[in-house]
C-alpha cells in the first residue's frame, strides 16, 4: 500500500495535527534538481539489533524513489532483514545497500543509534555550500531531552571540544512541533490503536483466571495482522459477536474507561469505534454498573477529561488556565469517581513532576476496595499505554514487552485482602504496527526532510521547517543548543559515573563561575536555576549575612559572601575570579559595578533599565570585549523579550503595525488585595515609590503626549480593559517613544499608538497622589523623627510651612487644603492603617525609629517595607500585556489586534515578582556564561538568540506568553478616553 492510497483510507489515520504537517508527495510540489548541484547522500539506518521488535522504518521505498528520481539525491541504506520493508524494494526504488552509511549527509532512524555504530567523522562534500566537508545531520527519538542517564554517553558523542571537536547535528523528532506547540512526528495515534489491542487481550487473560470466558479471548495483537485495516476487520467481528450473544453476566456491564485527549487517545477512540459503543459520563457510571437491566450487548465507553476527576485542594471546581498555573493546588479524585466503575482502564494521559499523579499507591488501594463492593472483575485490568513508570499511575512498577506484554502487580503497600492487578505497559506499541506507523510517519516526516536537503544545497527551503528543525536541534558543531545548554550537566555526570566504574579518575574540568551581587526578593528562583547546572558554581555576596546563608545553603555548587559594596578591593576580587556577573544592587550601584567588569573583562547582568551613566560606557566595554546586558528582569526584560518575538513575528507575516501598547505590573492576587493602595511589595519598596515620581512621554490615538513627574499620578488611566476579571488602572512608564526604533515598529509619525505603562488596582495613583502631596515622597528635606505617629504631620508641616495640631480634625483640616474631602479622608483612613498619625496606638510592627534625620521618601519606604509586606501564604501576582495592531496588507481596510500575555502567580516557593525577574536574569546570565551571546557594549535582550532562549527558557518554566488574535481597533480609544477624563478633573 502507498502513501497516496493510504490518505485515501482516512478511516485508519490520524488526522494531521496542523497544515505545515501536511504532506504532498514530492512528485507534486518539486521540480526536479538540475545536474549542477552536487548531491545529497541520505542513509537509512537499520535498527538496534537488540531491539528484536523494531521493524519501522523511517522512509518507504515508495519515498526513496522519489528523492532519488526527482530530486536527483543518493540514498544509501543499511540491511536489515527484521526490516518491514524487504530489502529489494529500496534497491528497486533507487537505494543503495552500504554497511556503515559513511557518506551520508543525513541519517535517518527510528530509536537512537547504538554506540558502536555512531559515526564520528564529518563528510566529504566537494560542490556543497559547505565546502570540502560539512557536519553530519542525525534524526531519531534519542531519548536524551529529559536527560535520561542511559543516553547521556549517546548525547555526548555530538559534543566536543577544542582538542576534538565534533560535527554531528543531533536532531530529535520529539521536538518537531507546529504552529499550535504540539508534535508534528510521532507515532502516538497508533500506540492508541496497538494499545487498545494489547489491553483487550491482556483482560481476556485476567478473565479466564477468573474463570469466566469473554468475547475479547479472539482479540488479535497488533503484530499478528499485516495492517489496521485487517485488524479493524477483526475487532469488528468481536462486537457483532456482542451484539447477537453479549458479554458475560458474570462480569456485569462491560465499561472501558479513558483518559487523555491527545494522538494517543485519539487512537484509542479510532479503533474502538469497531465495537458496538455506547458513550456515558462519570455521573452515569454509578447507576449504569448497579442498573440490573443495563442492556449486556453494549460496550460502555467514559473518556474521563480532566475535569471530570480533578479538584481544587480547596474545594473550587477544575479551571484549565488555574491547573496549568497551580498544579499543586489540585487533586485527583479518579480513584472514586471512576476506576471502580471500570472493567478495563486506558491510560492515555501524561505526567510531569509538577503534577498531580492520576492515581497514586494509596489512591490504588481506595479504587480497588470501592471496585470490590462495585461488582465483580472491577479495576482488575489497566493499559497504562503513556507508560509513565512510577508517573501518573505511581504504581506501574516497570514497562513491559511485545514478547511478555503484561502482567500481574501488587504494590507492597497494598493491604493482603486486596486483589493484584494486570497491567499492560509495552512502552515500543507503535513496533507492533510497523507498516501502517512507518508509512504515516514517513508523511509527516519528508517536509522537514526536503527542508534539510534544500539547506544542505544552499538553496532557499521551507523557512517554518527549517525554523522547526533548528528548534529541534539538541547539539550542533559540537555544542548544545538553545534551551538544551543545561544537558551539559547530566553528560558530565554520566562521564564521571563511567570513568569511575572504570577505575579511571581524571582532573575535574574548571567550572563556569558566576558571581552574584545582592541577596534580595528576586534572588531566589535566579539561584536554584543557575544551580542546576552542575558545571556552574555561583558565589552570593552582600552584607546581609542571614539572606546568603539562606540562598546558598542547599546547594553544592553555591557559596554565600560577606561584601559590603563600599569596599571596592574586596569587590574587585570578587569579579575577577567569576566569568559572568550579576547584579541585583540597587540601581545607582550598576555603573561602578560595570566599571569593575570593563577593568577585570568580565560580563555583566543586570534587571533594571539602562540609566545614562551606565549607556556611558558602551564604548569602553565594546573595547574591552566585555558584554553589560540589562533590563532583563520583568519590566524591562520578559516585556522586550516577548514584544521583539510577537513583532518579528508579525514582520515575517508582512503585517504593518499601527499601534503597540504594552502594560504590566506586579500585584497582590485579588484575594490579598485588602490593603492600602491595593498593593503590597515583592521588590524594592522603594523602586515603586521612585518609579511614581518619574515623568512620562507616548504617543495615544495620534497625538503625542507628555507628563510631567510632578502630575503623573493625576494623569493616569482609569482603565486597562485587558482582562475580562481583574479592574485595573495604568500609570503610563518613562518614554515610550524610543521603543519604536528599539522593536521596529518604524518611525513615530507613523504609528497611531506607542505606549508601555505600569498596572494598579483602582484608587493606587489616587492615594499615592495623596501621599506625595503630604509630602512622603519628599527626597530634599530631612525630619527627625521620635514616634511614628508624628511623621505624617510632620511632612505635612514641611509642606505647607505651617504647624498642625497633633488632633485628627486638625490633621484632616489641613489636608483637605490640598485635596478633596473624600481623598483626604481615603489618606487619612490609610495612614491611620499604617501606623502614622496621632491617634494610632504604638505599633511594634513598625520598624525602629532611626536615630538620624532622614529624607520622608526613606522613611516611608521602611513603613511600606514592614506594614505592606507578604504574610505566609499570601500570593502576589504578575500581569503583563502587549497589544499590536496590524493592517495586515497594503490593500486590507480592516485591523488585526494581536495580544500576547502572562498572568503569574506565586506559590510556596518563590513570589510570581521573584520567578519573573529572577528567572529572567539566570536564563541570560547562562546564555552569557556559555558564550551564545556575541554583543558586547551596553545592550538590552534585543539580540534574537537570546530573547529566543530566555523565552524557551520561561516556558519550560510554566512562564509562558499566550497570544491571540481578534477584529478591532484595540484598547486605545478606552486609554484616550480615561486619560482625557483625568486631565479634565485634574
């Protein structure tokens, strides 16, 4: 059977997961390649002989004549006689048999390649683009993404070094996705169909045991039959066999429960619809499984999704944007509202760490005592096709094989009384299917494929597969790529294992070093990641001895440093021994800290914004080969990360942008919101007191605007519409306007729109508006303070040159002076909370009073810092938006808006503030310290390379931008309108 004849058999294959993994035969779609491009050699490797029932093949004799007639290229292949496709098809079709595969280009496999047959050398290519000899590609599922210890050796053959570089490009079919994230290239859909096979023969099995006869003992394994259709054929004849003689009375309603909503449970729905199904819901099972005159000719089908069993810990109902953002914050509930109810389990639903498991050791004895006063032969047999051993289901002990596919299971903690169960997990199903698996995948495949071949001619190829097969790249000329840097450390690991088995011992390779400045609120989640990387040590320095300790304290790699920053000697050492700095200092410190790493040429990172004295020394760093990267936190850093990737993606698209509008904030989660100002401090209290003092510069629906920091907090926007559940309101954030030439955007005249601000709850500018006016804000005088509850009336003196009286209603008068009744009484209500006007009772939670005049500005920070902090178990959240709005061509008349946002919270671990800044720095400071980044002078995240490796990096971390597109002019009439209202009132 063909390809071409299979896509006209759909009833068997998987749909396509999206257009770009369509596939039309070459002889439709190229032309034939001139004689004068050199050629292409493909090899196709045969399988470990180890793996007896690997018998797939990644490209079919029907494709190989094709690449060798119509586009002109060498296909050499391996022989093997376990091979699907007999060996003389590929000879007919064009191939040549080869024992090595040596002058490939390009191999092509299924599994990863056995070690003793990787070939090391790079290939002779006299004529290609790449001259003399070019890098070989490989192409198989190497096992090597999670890094699996048992492939690590594997892995580390694409790595090299200086004495003995390599050339090998390590492609993983794993990693092939398409425009919606999901796999383009795998087999998943037809380890449902095998896997539904398996199980159904597994439970036959379990009910002989029982002493019962079903009608699945004639169920056929998948390898027994040439191809799905003949299985189909005779699944189909068991169900009419149901339907005239039914199921065993015996075993009561037959109900095969399902889980999972992806190729592999797509599968699974495929091939059982060959049986007479009846479909039902988790709230049907009860009464469907206890009803005696439940029809016996049916088979009972629940596909469980996840909210059907998933629960809040706190009894709220499943939401998939909360799971996906809390995990921790649910629980399964499969065991008692499903798996008691089931003859037969498919599991077809992944598992991460981070997740609830389905079922857990505990969980599997609640099901099984429940299945036991269900009925008979109740949760006794489980197709765990996922074969997540000790993952979802924690009880699935081991994968089994094709030659032994199941077996029977008890947990040691199980209770005696309770029954064991069967359990099928072959973890190679798709082997089962070899023809019909290897002819889809060989589909899905040879887009990329003809991709791989253009570049190797140096000819313009697909550019969304060539940008998918350089994203699935793991290692190439010697180096990991991308976001797979961190592997580095689990192939050190490994090598030592083995040198140590060995009895070899060697000289440890130097380790990177990194070198951070500062220990506060954001250091947290930066630490642990950098420490992960079992290469890199990392030394914290600051003079807070306490916070160090803590940060360094459970980590090898990390150690904790007393600096005071004062002491440049002791600074400048520091910097000299690391590779990379980092510096969380306060801002004024940056460009003393820079001065150091341009004298000592060490890198620098940083989160905060590039101030004029920092810009200062571009040139003397470029000069020193020395990188200063900043703003590469949250705002600014993941806000230009994801606005250069969504706008060069829109520039790809040849969309012309008209408006960009950007907000974001740092917030308490709504339900610790409760405070004055709404707001409470995950950073430095006084970084948000400054930023309200700064002016500000935009362009809004065609006018530009400019406000002064003197009004800002008057002239703020009553409402950002960017979420249909939180009200906020936005201060509009420094100049804007350099940001079109920064993104791209083109030149301000002709943008409707240029616009970043800072979000708030409703009522923060007024108040803090309140505050500045008292004079709190005040950074020139100095008050001498001897109560806390004199400073408010205190500032307030020095404002208005004028003694007040320590009463309330003196207070109140004078305030009212200033501002409306109603925001001076707001004020005063709010500084009664915190502790500062005469009426309050002393309050030990305010901080101790300094002994030296100060600025009110300083003492209002210690306030905020000590009243305005997180409580255990409070939550803060993290708000970020973009807007673009796009004419999508010359000739369109109509707008695009284009959204992409991140909404974060924070867990027990570390703030969403912590994770959104700290996160940020480590992933650049790792790109940095690896030498991936090539600016040097004073730059921002603008470089594609790393914006492109911060991002993969935040969404392995569940930090991940969502974008969308909608019709309309976009959010910029609803800002015009409430600032125009501001102004007006002001």
């Amino acid at each position: 059977m063909t390809i071409a004849s299979l896509r006209r058999s759909p009833q068997y294959l998987p749909r396509p997961l999206t257009k770009r993994a369509r596939y039309l035969p070459a002889r439709r779609t190229l032309a034939t390649v001139s004689p004068e491009h050199a050629k292409v050699t493909l090899g196709i490797r045969r399988e470990d002989p180890s793996r007896i029932w690997e018998r797939r093949c990644p490209v079919t004799p029907d494709e190989v004549a094709q690449l060798v007639q119509h586009l002109d290229v060498n296909v050499l292949i391996q022989d093997c006689d376990r091979r699907v496709f007999p060996i003389d098809q590929f000879i007919k079709a064009g191939a040549k048999v080869h024992p090595t595969l040596e002058p490939a280009h390009i191999v092509v496999g299924i599994k990863e390649t056995p070690l003793n047959e990787l070939m090391t050398s790079p290939v002779s290519a006299p004529g290609l683009r790449s001259g003399p000899s070019v890098p070989r590609t490989h192409l198989m599922f190497s096992h090597t993404t999670k890094g699996q210890p048992y492939n690590m050796e594997l892995l580390s053959r694409f790595l090299g070094s200086q004495e003995n570089p390599s050339l090998h490009r390590l492609i993983d079919y794993e990693l092939l996705v398409g425009e919606d994230g999901k796999r383009t290239v795998g087999f998943g859909w037809f380890a449902g169909v095998a896997g539904v096979l398996e199980s159904l023969s597994a439970l036959a099995h379990a009910h002989l045991e029982l002493g019962v006869a079903s009608p699945f003992l004639h169920t056929p394994r998948p390898h027994t039959h040439p191809s799905i259709p003949s299985l189909r054929s005779a699944l189909r004849n068991i169900g009419q066999n149901i339907v005239e003689n039914g199921t065993p009375k015996a075993l009561g309603p037959f109900v095969i429960g399902l889980t999972g909503s992806g190729k592999v449970s797509q599968g699974c729905l495929s091939i059982l619809e060959e049986l007479p199904i009846v479909k039902v819901t988790v709230k049907d099972l009860p009464g469907l499984v206890s009803n005696q005159d439940t029809d016996l000719h049916k088979i009972y089908l629940v596909h469980a999704l996840p909210n059907d069993y998933l629960t809040r810990a706190d009894g709220g109902h499943y939401s998939r944007n909360d799971y996906y953002k809390n995990p921790a914050m649910y629980r399964s509930e499969f065991d008692t509202k499903v798996a008691p109810y089931l003859t037969l389990f498919l599991n077809g639903v992944g598992w991460l760490p981070s997740f609830p498991r389905l079922m857990t050791n505990e969980q599997l004895a609640t099901a099984l005592t429940r299945a036991a006063e269900v009925g008979r032969a109740r949760f006794g047999t489980i197709g765990d096709i996922s074969c997540d051993v000790e993952g979802g289901l924690e009880f699935l002990p081991r994968a089994s094989t094709l030659s032994d596919p199941f077996f029977k299971h008890r947990p040691a903690s199980l209770p005696s009384h309770l029954p064991s169960v069967t359990i099928m997990s072959v973890d190679i199903l798709p082997s089962s299917l070899p023809l019909d698996a290897s002819q889809h995948f060989c589909g899905v495949l040879m887009p990329y494929l003809h991709a791989l071949i253009d570049e190797y001619r140096g000819r313009p190829g697909s550019r969304e597969h060539l940008e998918a097969l350089n994203v699935a790249t793991i290692a190439r000329n010697g180096e990991l790529q991308g976001k797979h840097r961190w592997l580095a450390a689990p192939v050190e690991r490994r090598a030592v294992e083995i040198a140590s088995k060995a009895g070899v011992t060697e000289t440890p390779l130097r380790k990177k070093r990194v070198l951070m400045l500062g220990s506060g609120m954001v250091a947290g989640p930066a630490v642990q990641e950098i420490c992960k990387r079992s290469d890199v040590d990392i030394t914290v320095a600051s003079n807070v001895r306490s916070e160090t300790e803590a940060l360094t304290r459970k980590y090898s790699n990390a150690k904790a440093a007393y600096l005071d920053v004062h002491d440049v000697v002791e600074m400048a050492r520091l910097i000299q021994e690391a590779d990379v700095i980092i510096s969380l200092l306060p801002v004024p410190f940056h460009p003393p800290v820079a001065e150091l790493c341009i004298q000592h040429r060490k890198h620098l990172v940083t989160a905060s914004y590039i101030s004029p004295a920092m810009r200062a020394l571009h040139e003397r760093a470029q000069s020193a080969d020395v990188l200063l990267l900043n703003e590469i936190g949250l705002d600014p850093g993941i806000d230009h990360c994801s606005a250069l990737s969504l706008l060069a993606q829109l520039k790809g698209e040849n969309k012309r942008v008209i408006s960009f509008t950007s907000f974001c904030g740092g917030l308490p989660a709504p339900d610790c919101a409760d405070v004055p100002l709404g707001y409470k401090f995950s950073w430095s209290p006084r970084g948000v007191l400054n930023a309200a003092l700064n002016g500000a510069r935009f362009k809004l629906s065609g006018k530009e605007m400019e406000i002064s920091g003197e009004n800002l907090l008057q002239e703020y926007f009553p409402d950002v519409p960017i979420s249909n559940v939180l009200k906020l309101e936005g201060l509009a954030n420094r100049d804007s306007l350099p940001y079109a030439e920064t993104y791209g955007l083109g030149k301000v005249e002709s943008l409707q729109t240029v616009l970043r601000g800072t979000l708030r709850y409703p009522g923060f500018s007024d108040l803090m508006h309140a505050f500045k006016v008292i004079g709190l804000l005040d950074i020139e005088s100095s008050i001498q303070l001897r109560d806390w509850r004199d400073f408010a009336r205190m500032s307030l003196e020095n404002k208005i040159g004028e003694q007040i009286g320590s009463d309330r209603r003196s207070f109140l008068s004078a305030l009212s002076t200033l501002m409306t009744v109603e925001l001076a009484e707001s004020a005063q209500s709010a500084l009664n909370w915190l502790g500062l006007t005469p009426e309050n009772v002393p309050c030990n939670t305010l901080p101790a009073v300094p002994p030296k005049p100060q600025a009110p500005i300083e003492l209002f920070t210690s306030v905020l810092a000590h009243k305005l902090r997180y409580n255990p178990g409070e939550r803060d959240m993290v708000v970020l938006s973009h807007e673009v709005v796009v004419q999508p061509s010359l000739s369109s008349v109509g707008s695009e808006v284009h959204t992409s946002s991140l909404v974060a919270y924070g867990n027990s671990e570390a703030s969403a503030m912590a994770r959104c800044v700290g996160l940020p720095v480590a992933f650049a400071a790792l790109e940095v310290l690896d030498g991936c980044v090539q600016m040097r002078g004073v730059h921002g995240p603008t470089d594609k390379s790393l914006y492109g490796a911060v991002l993969d990096g935040l969404k392995g971390a569940g930090l991940e931008m969502k974008e969308s597109v909608s019709k309309g002019p976009g959010m910029e009439r609803v800002l015009a309108e409430g600032l125009r209202a501001r102004r007006i009132a002001f």
